[in-house]
C-alpha cells in the first residue's frame, strides 16, 4: 500500500511541478497517454514544448508513469522533433530522444534500476485551427534501457 501511495504521490507532485511551470513559463503544455512493450505498461504524463530552436525544430520534454507487467516506470524524456511544413494542419514529424527511465518491479525482492536510454520518434502533430494540438507519436527503443516501442497520443494546452 505505501509503494502506491508514493507512485500517486510522486505523479501529482510531477504533473503540478509540470504544468505550474507551464503557467510561469507561457509555453504549451499538454497531457499524453499510452501503452508500451517491455515492459508492456499503460503509459501516462505530461509535457512541454519550447519554441522551436530552428526553423521546424522542437525540444519537447515530457514525464511519464508507467504501470503494469508487475512493475512500474517513471520516464523523464527530452525529446528533440524535426517538424515537416505542409501545407494542410497535420505536420509530421521525426526526431530522437534521451530517455532517463526510473523501473520498480512489483516482485519480492526485486532491485529498482535507474537507465538512461535512447529512442528514434516520429508521429503526426495535428495544428490548432479547429481546437487544442493534437498528437499521435510513436518511439522505438534503440537501447536496451528503454521500452521496444511506445505508441502515444496526446492533446496539448496553450
């Protein structure tokens, strides 16, 4: 029962440090919500997007808990994504991202481990013409410290 209440504790401590610095900070912040494999988990957090450091390229940190397979995770990712223009409001996107994962399995006995690992992304940003940002993003694992793949959808607040 403790190792719960420290998992919720630990999510509302990040998700209001998060988004009130958002607030402060006057940059989009949005909520995000998925499922991974290996550890096969129901992903969920949120995220930041800072203005773009060149034409069409985006720093998008996030946080993100993990539950399931008898374990949980806690990631903190800095996501860096190459935004195509189109010229309709969806804009695909590619990029990379550095991966610190915190995992706790359930099992007795079990040692909690803290990796740092790195991903390849790519996924559809969906412009705000019509309502808030939406995204679908997908990450494949490129170390073994991080998930295989993890497929995430998200809506972001300005």
């Amino acid at each position: 029962m403790m190792r719960a209440t420290l998992r919720i504790s630990t999510l509302a401590v990040l998700s209001a440090v998060f988004l009130t610095t958002n607030a402060w900070a006057g940059y989009p912040a949005g909520v995000r919500g998925g499922f991974s494999s290996n550890p096969d988990q129901f992903v969920f957090g949120v995220q930041m997007e800072f203005p773009p450091l060149a034409k069409n390229l985006y720093v998008v940190p996030s946080a993100e808990v993990g539950v399931g397979d008898d374990a949980f995770s806690l990631a903190v990712n800095g996501d860096l994504q190459y935004r195509f223009h189109t010229s309709s409001g969806i804009r695909p996107y590619v990029g990379g991202a550095l991966n610190l994962i915190y995992f706790d399995p359930d099992a007795e006995g079990a040692d909690s481990d803290t990796n740092i690992g790195v991903s390849a992304l790519g996924g559809l940003f969906f412009g705000s013409a019509n309502g808030p940002p939406l995204f679908v993003d997908v990450k494949l694992g490129l170390t073994d410290e991080v998930p295989d793949w993890k497929f995430m959808f998200g809506v972001m607040f300005k």
